[in-house]
C-alpha cells in the first residue's frame, strides 16, 4: 500500500481536481503490475495497472490481488469504472486504503465488487490513504477547492516588515520547496498588499511542473499593469468589486460586489473552474480572514533563523503541528484543521 502512495503522489499537479490514485497488482508477493493517475480526465490507476502487466504474466492476473490507494469508481466520467475492469479481469481480492466520498461512488464501489464475489479490504493504511485523497473528498463534499494556507515567519513571529521593504525570510532551499509545492496546486492566492509590496511572480521558476492560475485581490482595481502578476509569464485571475474599465490582456476577471461574502463567492467560483487545491500566499489579513472562518484545510508554516526588532505578526494557529521538521537553518510545520 506504501508502493501506491508513492505512486499516487507522482500525478500531484496533474491530477486535480480528481484525486492522486496509485494501484499495484501482486501475485504471491511479486508486483506484476502498477501504475497511477496521470492526468485528469485521463486513464485512471487501476488501467495503467492492468495493462503494465507483461503478456508472460498476464495468466496470472485471476490470481493476484490489486491494492489501491482509494476506493475504484464506479461511474461513468471521463473514463469508464473501474470496478468493471476489475471485474472482467476476474481478479479475486482487492484492498484499498480510503473511501472516495465522490457522490455516486462513497461505498458503492466496494459493494459492487463485493457483490461480484470479489473479496475487499479497506482501510489499510487508511489514515495516510484519507490524508493522500482529503484534496479530491473536500472537492466533492464541501464544493470548494482544498485550502493551504502558507506563510513565513520569523523567529520572533513576524511575517512581514512595517517600512514595505522586502526581506527575505527562509533559505534558498526552502524558496525551492514553496516552488515546488506551488506545482503541486491549482492556484495561488494573494491579497492586493502581497502584490504592490512583493510584487511576486507566482511562478515556479526555481521548479519542474506547471505554474498554478494565480489570483489577486483588487477590490478597488488600485494595481498597476507593470506588476509581475500581469506578465503573461502564468494565468491570471484578479478578483474586484467591479467591471474594469479596461482589462488586462491575458487577464480574467471575478466580480464580486459584495465584498463580505469574498470568501464564500471566490470559493465556489473556483470549484466551477475545477480548481481542487489552492495556497494561499497573503499577507496577515487575508490568511487570518481565512483562518477567522475556518475556510482552511491544512498549513504550511516556515520559520526563518532571523530576527526582526519589530513588524507585522503572523497569523495564529488554532491548534499545534501535525508534522515538523527542518530544511537547512529553517523549521517547516504542518497544520492540519481536523
């Protein structure tokens, strides 16, 4: 099952919104076969599964059991379901890790492999297999995109300096990590403040992979079409109160004139583009705003080995780290809002 995780995560940032899925195919302990979602809308793990077997092994799939990281689907999307490859490939046991909570699966799939004589195990693993899918299930029952939260700090906890100018809290490694994590995602989410002071690209020039939309709050239209945010270099999507009088080329944009239903609006907005996960990169307001309304799923909080005499203190947390380790002279933690 450990094997399917692996493979699961290599489709983060391809994948979304359906979730990462990896499948292996054992016969008397030897992998006969695997393989992961690639691509939304394109096959899903169990078919490259199926087909990596060799002809010499293929006799041996009646006998063999499948482990998959989330419950095979058993409707009708881009693909056909799995459960019915499953089944006419006559294999005999399959264990999975976590449910998939998509509407019209959530269960049925396992049913209807048990109905067909197969014999199924589930939750093995099942924590890091809930923690692997939680992106696509929050998609799919909540509506809105699964949210991180990421900010820096420093070691007296402040996110940002009070005189505008820019400092760079973490390492390079770390910077690398962010870029990293930002090809991993559908979207990227910063306040009007983040992108006159910083002037951010939201790129991932210092990684492999796709850059994500990137979003900006303009509720006033106040940016200027010199920022970076508007270089073409990656999709742009700025949020505002009002029709612009003249828009960026290359540039979308998302009326919402009442400003206090922001955050609802925008999410549902982003779950009709199909945008599964989204970082938020802003300042203290905009991540405590978000936090204040427990609109977040997980954060990714980084302390720098630096010092500042005073600035702008970072967002409070309500509850302590899930995981916490180091990079270089840097502390990542892990939140998770459970």
């Amino acid at each position: 099952m450990q094997r399917c995780f692996d493979l699961a995560k290599l489709g983060l940032g391809a994948a979304s919104p359906n979730p990462c899925v990896g499948a292996v195919l054992v016969y008397n302990d030897r992998i006969i076969g695997e393989g992961y979602h690639k691509k939304h809308g394109q096959a899903h793990a169990e078919v490259h599964a199926l087909a990596s077997v060799k002809a010499a092994d293929r006799h041996l799939i009646p006998g063999s059991t499948l482990f998959v990281s989330l419950e095979p689907c058993c409707i009708y999307g881009h693909t056909p379901p799995c459960t019915s490859l499953i089944i006419e490939n006559r294999i005999p046991k399959v264990v999975i890790a976590s449910t998939d909570h998509t509407p019209g699966v959530n269960g049925r799939g396992i049913e209807l492999l048990r109905q067909a004589g197969i014999e199924v195990v589930t939750g093995v693993l099942q924590q890091a297999g809930d923690r692997l899918s939680a992106p696509r299930n929050m998609f799919v029952s909540q509506q809105r995109p699964y949210i991180i939260l990421k900010y820096a700090k420093t070691l007296d906890g402040f996110i940002a300096r009070t005189d505008n100018q820019q400092e760079w809290i973490t390492s390079d490694y770390t910077k690398r990590l962010v870029h990293k994590w930002r090809s991993e995602t559908d979207a990227i989410l910063v306040g009007t403040r983040t992108a006159e002071v910083d002037n951010p690209a939201l790129t991932t020039r210092h990684y492999f992979g796709k850059s994500p939309l990137r979003i900006v709050l303009d509720r006033f239209q106040t940016l200027t079409p010199n920022l970076a945010l508007f270089d073409g270099k990656a999709h742009t999507l700025v949020v505002t109160a009002s029709e612009p009088p003249q828009p960026i080329d290359g540039v979308d944009y998302f009326v919402i004139e009442d400003w206090d239903a922001l955050l609802p609006r925008l999410l549902h907005h982003l779950y009709l583009r199909k945008i599964g996960i989204l970082l938020v990169e802003g300042g203290p307001t905009l991540l405590s705003s978000f936090i204040s309304a427990n609109l977040w799923d997980e954060a990714r909080v980084l302390t720098g080995a630096v010092s500042w005499p005073k600035g702008l203190h970072a967002p409070t947390l309500p509850c302590d780290p899930k995981n916490e380790y180091k990079l270089e002279s840097d502390n990542i933690n892990i939140y998770l809002n459970t």
